[in-house]
C-alpha cells in the first residue's frame, strides 16, 4: 500500500565453522585451554625441531657445502617465528605459554592457579613429544638412512652396530652434530654441571623478563604485537646464548623431544654428560622466578597504574535489521 513502510529481515547466515561450533557447544574452560596449550605446544616443536632438523640433515657428507648451509641464525630465527605464530595461535584461549617455566612463572605471581598450571605442564610434555613425532616422520627417511644410532664421534657421524658395539660406517664433518640433536640438548664437553645450569638459569631468566615486558599493560604495548615480540625476544636469546646447550629453556620442549627419541632407539639420550638431561628440566623453572621478580623489584611495582594500555576488543553484532526501502542494502555494525 502506498505510502506504508515495508519491513523485511534479514538474518545473518551461520557458516560451517559456527555450525561445528555449535555443535561441540564447549563449555569446560579447562578443557578449552588445555587443548590450547597442547596445540600451542606440539606446533612450536614441530616448526622448531624441523628447523633444527635442515640445520643437521643438509648435506652431512658433502664437506665443503657443510659452513654454506648450517648456520646459527637459522636456528634463531626459526624457533622465534616458530614461538611467535604458535603464540599467536593460543594466546586468546590459554595465553600462550607453551612452556612449563613460563606457567611457573606466571603461578608464582598469582596469575594462574595450581590446577591450571598442573593442566598446562601436562598438555606442554604431551604436545612437544607429538611434535619431535611430526618432525622425525617428516625426515625418516634422512634419519634412518643414518641411523637412530648416529652419533658425534670427534668431528665423524659414527653408526654402531648395537648387538654388536662395533663402528658400521663413519663420515668425516667439521663440527658434526648428531641427529638426536634434531630433538634435544647434549652437554657440551667444555661445560661442567655449574656451568650447564647457570646457562639455563640465566636463559630462561632472560626470557621470563622479556615476557613480563612485553605484557605488561602499563608498557602499552598492544596485544596484538606481543606475540611477535616474544618471538624476536627467543632470536635475541638464540643469538647470546645459544653456544653452550642451544638454549632449550624450556622443560617440555627439551625432556618431551628426548623421550620420543628415547622411545625410536636413540642410545644414551638421559645418560649422555652423567646424566645432565634433568638440568634443562629443573634449572628453567628456578630462572622463571628469578627472571619474573627481577623484573618487578626493579621494575614493575613502579610502573604509574594510570599509564595502563586499555584495548578494547572490536565485537561484531549479529542481529535482524529492519529497513524501510527496497533499495536499502541491509546493515552490519561493528
């Protein structure tokens, strides 16, 4: 009739993520953050362990290509973008921790509780040793063509026949690394036990204090740069540190890529250095403090509370839209 407004709706349509979604209808937060830390977890090994993998695996007969194609800003780089996208991954459900030392750190300030925190540490060893998994599938046939029990032997990959203890071939590399080393750390032979467990102390102390930085809301850096600070904070640490053990610090990314190592026949990987593999393991979580409450005795108990960096999360309104006129395309605010 004219003169009398038409009124049409519109509704919005559901795609096939939010019909999945709805369907699952989760509502167990734990669970939520616990899958989280896993993933988080398993991709930062995968990406991590792989990148180590190119470093050992390319080329280990061919001599003269060896300084061309390892070099240690590979491996830096590589775990940094590897802990910033799987950051960036979780960081929203579970806040992105993806390690045992970080978690520590943050039940030390009371930022998780003890439940939480004992679901993270859980989810981090599960992920890590599903992602050495990935990683030794995705380079088996490299690996296994030198064997599970390839090892540096003074600057020669060295397979031993394990029945029999006797050396089946063995190839000549300046600064060899064995293939285990895709997977986890080795005390080097210039370092002592002190020495192996300052390194992690203070590695993981420095990273504890670039995460308390970074997130730090009166630092008013928004959140959605943080995960790649993190991610250049790890290459920093790579690049100062990295010379003694590789810098693992991190329980999970070190004891849960050991175990899958362990458990596909590499010899001696708990047993190599008397035994050192329980430092990476204990010496992160003492830096996590130590990183965590430099910081605020330093610095973040004085920090002006006003300065705090405030973001505002866009949310979009899903709603029916009435319109006056044919002509007049339906609307969506944000």
């Amino acid at each position: 009739m004219v003169g009398q407004v038409q009124q049409r709706s519109y509704v919005t349509k559901t795609n096939v993520i939010d019909k999945i979604r709805s369907k699952l209808n989760m509502k167990n937060e734990n669970f939520k953050k616990f899958l989280s830390e896993l993933f988080g977890t398993f991709l930062l090994v995968f990406i991590g362990t792989s990148v180590c993998a190119q470093f050992i695996l390319s080329n280990p007969g061919n001599v003269e290509n060896v300084q061309v194609k390892h070099t240690w800003i590979q491996i830096a780089i590589g775990w940094g973008l590897a802990l910033a996208f799987s950051v960036y991954a979780t960081y929203r459900i579970s806040g992105g921790h993806l390690n045992p030392a970080v978690s520590f750190a943050m039940l030390t300030l009371g930022k998780i509780n003890p439940v939480t925190f004992i679901l993270y540490l859980i989810a981090q060893f599960i992920g890590a040793y599903i992602g050495a998994a990935c990683t030794y599938l995705l380079h088996w046939d490299k690996i296994s063509s030198l064997g599970p029990n390839t090892y540096l032997y003074n600057n020669l990959f060295v397979t031993k026949d394990p029945s029999t203890d006797t050396v089946i071939k063995s190839i000549e590399i300046p600064n060899a690394v064995s293939t285990a080393g895709i997977f986890t750390s080795f005390l080097s032979p210039h370092l002592s036990f002190f020495g192996a467990f300052v390194d992690q102390l203070l590695g993981t102390a420095v990273l504890i204090l670039c995460i308390c930085i970074i997130t730090e809301g009166r630092n008013r850096i928004p959140s959605s740069t943080q995960p790649l600070l993190i991610g250049l904070s790890l290459v920093m640490i790579g690049c100062a540190f990295g010379y003694n053990l590789g810098y693992p610090i991190n329980p999970a990314r070190d004891f849960g890529p050991r175990l899958f190592a362990w458990t596909v026949g590499y010899e001696n990987v708990f047993g190599q250095g008397d035994y050192y593999f329980w430092i990476p393991i204990v010496a992160p979580f003492f830096g996590a403090i130590l990183g965590a409450w430099i910081y605020y005795l330093f610095v973040g108990l004085y920090l002006p509370e006003q300065e705090r960096y405030v973001e505002v999360p866009m949310t979009i309104v899903k709603s029916v839209k009435t319109i006056q006129s044919e002509d007049t395309l339906p609307l969506t605010t944000a």
